[in-house]
C-alpha cells in the first residue's frame, strides 16, 4: 500500500465510517473494512477504478468531486472524509476542503508538497517545472492545477478556521518522521499527510 | 436467428403459466379474484433455493427475457445481452425467473384475456395495478417455485421500480437490488409523454372506448403513434443523429407527406412492428402505473425513510444520455440509500444510446454489471 495510505490507516479508528474522496481502485477502503471493520464509501470518476472497487465489493459512487458532496450527503455523515492525492487536482480546492468538514468531523488529506527539495532544486537552479516522484507529469499534461506547499496548506487552515489535529511528512524514502522532515517538513516532506477538524470540535 | 445457437445464449425456452385463486387485492380498492401469471425460468434451481434472481421487465417488455422459442425466431428475448452462460446474469450459476407483470399482455392475467367465470375479455375494465400490486403477485410465484429469497432482483426503467419496490415491501426476500435506468418517481415533463401516448391511443376510432377485441376492431394508428413517440424519447438526439442522420429514404425529396429521411421510416416501422405485439389497454395501463409509482409517498414524501426497512444491497446504474429517466433521478435514488445507511454502489455510464442503453452490451456497463453479480454469487448458500 502506498505510504500515505498507510499513515491514514493508522489514524483512522476501527469500527468508524469513513468517505474516500477519490478512492481509485480502493485499495484503502479494502484494507479498512478487512482489518479494522471500518463501514466505507468510496468517490471516484474513473470507469476502470470504478470497475475494481465494483468488483471488491467496495460501495462506490460515481462522481466528479468538483461537483461538491451536496448532492449526495448531508451533514456529519462520517466519522473521517479522506482526500488523498486528489486536492491538488481540484478546481477549487478551498470550497472542497470545508465540504469535507460539512459531512465528516474530520478530514485527512494528503497532497505531494511543492516545496520539496528535489521540487526546490528543479525550479530554482535549472529553471523547470518541477517533476519528482511525487508529481511525475509534465507542466503542460498535469492533472494537478491546484499545487501546495505544507505552509501553503497550513495559511488556508488558518484562514478557513481548520484545526489542525495531526501532520506527518513522508520523504522520498517513504519512511515517515526523520529528523530532517520533523525539523523542516516543507523542504524535506515529499507528501504530506495531514488530519484535521473545525476549530472547537 | 442464425442456424445454430449462440453458445452464450439459454438456447430454446418456452413460456409456462401460473395459475393462483386466492384473491389478491390491489392497491385501488379492487380485488382480483384469480389470475395466471406467465413466465420463463433459465438456469437451474439449488437445492437450498438460494440462487435464484428475479428479472422485472420494462413497459413494453415481457417474460420473454432471453433465449428463443424457436429456431425461426427472428429475435432473442429482450435482455439477451445480460442473461445467459457466461453472461452478466449467468445462467451457469443462477436461476433467473422472468415474469410477465399483471396487466401485461402475454399471457399473464390483464385486459386481452378473459375475465374470470365469462367468456368476455377484460378489456378496459382490468383494474389498474400499481408497481406494490405486482410485487406482490410476483412474491406469490416466488413461493409456489420453492425460492427461499431472491439473490437478486433486477430491473431497468420501470423494471427497477419494481426493484425498489421489492427491497421496500419485501426486505427480508431480497439480498442485492440491481436499479438500472430508473427513476424514484415519474417528473411531470414523464407524465406528460405518457398522456399524449395514452391520448394518442384513446382517440382512435378503432379503440372503442378500449373494448376493441369484443368489435373486432384494433386501435392500430393509437397505438402506433403512442410507440412512435416513446421511442424518440428511448433515443437521445446523438444516437438518433448517428443513426439516421438526414438520410433520405429513396435518395432525394419527394415533396409531398409521405416519408422522405429515414428516421421518419424507421419510427414508422416500429410502430407497426408493435402493434403486432402489444396490446392498446396493456400501454394505458402500464403508463399509468409509471406514473403512479412514488415509494416515498407514503413515507412523508422522504424516499430515505421509505429505504429504511431495506436489508439488500444496492447497485444502481444510469446512462448519461438517458433524458427520459435521467442520472439525475438515479442520484436522487443513490442519496437517499445513503442517507438511509443503505450499502450502495453507483455507476453513471458513458453512453450515447438515451434511456434504451440499459439494453445495450456497452463495455464499461457490462463489467460493472459482471463484477457486482460475481459478487452476488458469492452470496449463494
């Protein structure tokens, strides 16, 4: 499993409801329900995802996240609403985010960091568009329109009154919490990795 | 029909019939105090009678879902591209039982058969029968053949009404409900379609106020024109676009009233080919029952609490060119399960086919479709 998921799977309580916004083939809602039975819908608008989630036994809907959750979920429907990999591909990341909080207590979003060394060293000396593990397209046929950095993503909680609950950074090890990410996570995270609620939840 | 069998098809089937005496009351009031209901059976049956699927048909379908009666047959029954070896619904390891709804015309009890204890035909005096009056003369089948509960219940258009209505009445005799092309309740721009069709058919002066077969006599133009206009709302304006374009029938403009583009010979065709087929009383009938249909009714007008016995688990598919039976009503449906905690998967297909998709052998469709019944058959005791 991808080292994100792996982070969020341990953050997440067992027997807890939880969205996957942009659950893919749903690696992680599978991993969820067989090991701490926890109750599972999926979002994607991928066919073939769509089409593996379908045959995993997986709930999934069909949607376009840009679309908002209104049409399908009213408010404090889960325990957790996970983003992962998906924000920086949105239209409008911010409206998304506070959706989020509408039908789940908590949020947990991971995105890749713009702020990466390796990102750093691309633009900065040779003066090109960024492209690492973390973000392997080309400018010009990137999904991601919406790129972050970890204090980018820390000014909109800020700015939008979101608490932040927990925060971890993984580097290109993929091993989490070294001492270079814990002292300078914007510069050695590669993916961050983040839990939240509304301030005075 | 081609010379020998499609390997993937059930082959030759025939029909049978049912026949119950015990009343069955209907939701306006009346009571029918015997009736038969036909239709066909594929696959075989376990010994536990917990592998059998129930298909509801749509408002001009029937039980003739799949396979052929004959070798001369032109054409497979209607969900040939789902049901069969190896198929979507696989025959191999389901028993699919197939009916033919109450007011229908072949074969089950409805307006062109006789009345009970006479020798006079129902005709218009068949009591109008609503989607819950069905459910339940098909629940009576289910228990004359041993089905112990439905694995499944499958359905498209109005036959995923029945679905629903299943999953409502029934909680406990459905394990997974499959509502494909479908629509919590009619919206009136639906309603509306239907009354010009049922007008179209009781203005004809063959029609007789509906006892035709006592005077010998068919609503033809009625009823022709009825399916003329159904069918361009089954289509979308691509498919109808890539299919016809503005071809001319004999190459060039004829000046006159009769038919010039293809698509007005082809709409006429249809129209023919089913009043063949069908019977005038069964379309107003059918129609009404259409628009009748509204679950959350009795529930406050809330189709989550309406859901709320609901035991199965629910896949719901729609078309995205399907302006008759929108995605839009397929979401409506997928909001309220999950707002009733119901387990619920929802597929929006890619299609360019309108409302009749749900009949088509469109790839991403048949793997969703294929996928969710392998996992139906996982369920099987």
């Amino acid at each position: 499993m991808r080292a994100d998921l792996a982070i969020i799977a341990d953050w997440i309580k067992p027997g807890s409801s939880i969205l996957d916004m942009g659950c893919g083939d749903g690696t992680l809602l599978k991993f969820l329900r067989n090991n701490s039975e926890v109750d599972g819908i999926g979002l994607e608008i991928d066919a073939q995802q769509i089409e593996s989630c379908v045959r995993d036994s997986i709930s999934v809907i069909q949607a376009d996240l840009n679309d908002g959750l209104e049409q399908y979920f009213s408010d404090n429907s889960f325990d957790y609403v996970v983003m992962s990999q998906t924000l920086q591909a949105m239209d409008r990341p911010d409206i998304l985010v506070e959706e989020m909080l509408r039908v789940g207590k908590q949020g947990i979003i991971t995105f890749p960091n713009m702020a990466y060394w390796k990102g750093r060293l691309q633009l900065g000396i040779r003066g090109i568009m960024p492209v690492t593990r973390g973000l392997p397209n080309h400018w010009f046929d990137t999904p991601n329109i919406h790129l972050c950095t970890v204090n980018d993503f820390e000014a909109l909680c800020k700015l939008q009154n979101i608490n932040i609950l927990e925060r971890t950074v993984v580097d290109h090890t993929h091993s989490k919490s070294t001492l270079l990410t814990r002292l300078f996570p914007n510069l050695f995270g590669e993916i961050a990795i983040y839990r939240f609620s509304r301030n005075g939840m | 029909m081609p010379d020998t069998l499609p390997p993937d098809s059930v082959g030759i089937v025939e029909s049978k019939s049912m026949h119950f005496d015990q009343l069955l009351p209907l939701e306006c009031g009346k009571t029918l105090p015997e009736y038969d209901i036909a239709y066909e059976t594929y696959g075989e049956l376990n010994e536990s009678g917990s592998n059998a699927v129930l298909i509801c048909h749509a408002l001009s379908g029937d039980q003739h879902a799949a396979g052929y009666h004959a070798m001369e047959d032109r054409k497979p029954g209607w969900w040939e591209s789902c049901i069969g070896p190896g198929k979507p619904i696989d025959t191999k390891r389901f028993f699919v039982v197939s009916m033919n709804n109450l007011g229908g015309c072949k074969g089950s009890s409805g307006p062109n058969t006789k009345r009970p204890g006479t020798d006079k035909y129902w005709g218009p005096d068949f009591p109008i029968v609503t989607v819950r009056d069905w459910i339940n003369s098909q629940q009576r089948l289910m228990q004359v053949l041993g089905i112990e509960h439905w694995l499944a219940v499958i359905g498209g258009s109005l036959g995923g009404m029945q679905v629903m209505q299943w999953s409502i009445d029934y909680p406990d005799s459905v394990r997974h409900a499959i509502v494909i092309a479908a629509s919590p309740k009619l919206t009136a721009q639906n309603i509306a379609f239907n009354e010009v069709a049922r007008q179209s058919i009781m203005s004809d002066p063959d029609f007789n106020h509906g006892h035709y077969l006592e005077k010998s006599t068919i609503p033809r133009r009625g009823l022709m024109l009825a399916r003329m206009l159904g069918h361009i709302t089954y289509l979308s304006d691509d498919s109808m676009r890539e299919k016809f374009g503005r071809e001319l029938r004999e190459g060039k403009l004829n000046f006159g009233f009769d038919v010039d583009f293809q698509v007005e010979s082809y709409l006429r065709y249809q129209g023919h080919a089913f009043v063949d087929r069908f019977d005038a009383n069964t379309y107003l009938l059918m129609t009404k029952t259409l628009d009748y249909f509204d679950p959350a009714r009795d529930h406050g007008d809330d189709l989550a609490t309406a859901f709320s016995s609901a035991t199965a688990k629910f896949m719901v598919i729609s078309f995205t060119s399907d302006w008759r039976f929108s995605p839009q009503r397929s979401r409506e449906i997928v909001k309220a399960l999950i707002k009733a905690k119901k387990p619920v998967s929802y597929v929006e297909v890619e299609a360019h086919h309108g409302h009749d998709a749900f009949l088509m052998p469109i790839p991403h469709y048949m793997n969703v479709f294929h996928n969710y019944m392998q996992n139906v058959g996982r369920d099987i005791k």
